[in-house]
C-alpha cells in the first residue's frame, strides 16, 4: 500500500502532463505516461548533452544520469519497494541487489567476471557489475567522482579493462582499472529500456509477471492504482 496520494489536479506526472489527465484504468496509456516521464527527466536530457557541441565535457553527467536511469529501471523491473537506506543491510531487495541483478538480466554482454579483482577498502570487486554499482554508481552519487580503479573516457568499448598503467595501490602494486564510455552505455541502456516498454504491453502470459512487478511499484511510487489488462 503507498504511503502517500497525489492531489491528482495540482501535480504533474510528466513535463507538461498532469496526473488527472491519464486514464489509469488504461495499462496503454499509463505505460505511454511511464514512457514520456522517463523520456523527459533522463533519455532527452541525456541526449541533450550527447549532441551538445561540448558533448564530450559531459561525459562525466552523462555517466551519472545512465547510473540513475539503471537504478530507476531495476527498481520497475524487479517490483522492488525498499532500499538500503530503509533497510540499512544488504538484503536481496537492497537497490544494490536489483542494480546487479538488473545488469545481469537485460546487459548481461556487459557483466561477469573481471579479469583480475579490483581490491578495495569494502571488499573485492569480482566483476563488471560491481564496478559499475560500487565505482561509477556510487561514486558519481555518493562522491562526486569514480574512484581510481574506474574512469570515464572515449574508449573504443562500452568498457575497457586494463591491467596496468592507470592505478596503483597505495602500496605500489598495480590495480586494474575499468574505463567506461558514457555515450555508448545510454545507447544500449535506451534500447533495454524501450523493449521493456514493449514487454509490458505483449499480451503473451509469459509477461503477466514483468506486468504484476511493475505495478507493484509503479502504484508503490506514485500513489495511484493502475489496471495491468491489455
């Protein structure tokens, strides 16, 4: 059951869009809503700072909105209704948990075992999607930069893992580092996101459930019950 309500007449649920004006009964129309108020607060402002003429400085915000749109989509994927911060331990309902398992599930060609670990003061880092939670995604968050076992470049990858060359350990060891290119994750992370849309709205069985978890928290969210027949 959702802790609050809107006052449906005096917010919006997209740019432009006010909750009153979509039919909830309406799984169509709430999916195009859901659509549209992604659209609008990460993929346009994302491209937008693509196609700037100074796109490439961007690379670093452009990172962190792809890190929120992953969260955001892991979130609807899994149904999930808590985070760590409601939780504080690191049960399978954690934001971390879903982040992971989220990568694993729709980017799999992204994620698996690292080469060699990357040590850190919170633990071993075995594969790519630790490094893309704890380096990029709570790094750019929480920190303000990605820590330096992880960076932010035109690579000619998604992501480049490299050995040696960029980072040591305090005590002179070499530590892996995993490069990211910003601009070719969104891409991919667009297309993920735009056959889950696709998913919700195929009649197939087979997708009832993607359906049941996304309403779980979409009406968690937003405070509004929905009707899921197509």
């Amino acid at each position: 059951m959702p802790f609050y309500t809107p006052v449906q007449n005096a917010r919006a649920f997209r740019r432009m869009t006010r909750y009153d004006e979509i039919n909830w009964n309406n799984f169509s129309e709430v999916v195009n809503a859901f659509h549209g108020r992604i659209d609008d607060w990460y993929i346009l402002p994302t491209k937008e700072l693509i196609n700037h003429k100074d796109g490439g400085h961007y690379a670093f915000a452009i990172m962190a909105l792809n890190c929120l749109l992953i969260d955001t989509l892991s979130q609807f994927y899994f149904g999930a209704d808590r985070s760590p911060s409601e939780r504080r331990d690191s049960f399978p309902e954690s934001s971390q948990a879903k982040f992971k398992d989220f990568l694993v599930a729709q980017l799999s060609h992204r994620t698996g075992p690292l080469p060699t670990k990357i040590e850190s003061a919170r633990g071993d880092l075995l594969t790519f999607e630790d490094v893309l939670y704890s380096g990029f995604r709570c790094g750019i968050l929480h920190q303000a930069h990605v820590p330096l076992y992880g960076g932010i470049a035109g690579v000619p990858g998604v992501l480049e893992f490299e050995a040696t060359g960029k980072t040591k350990y305090a005590d002179g060891r070499n530590c892996p580092t995993v490069i990211c290119f910003p601009q070719k994750l969104f891409s991919e992370i667009e297309t993920v996101f735009l056959k889950y849309l696709v998913d919700l709205m195929n009649p197939d069985p087979a997708f009832t459930d993607l359906r049941r978890r996304f309403k779980a928290k979409f009406e968690d969210s937003f405070g509004v019950t929905i009707n899921t027949t197509i």
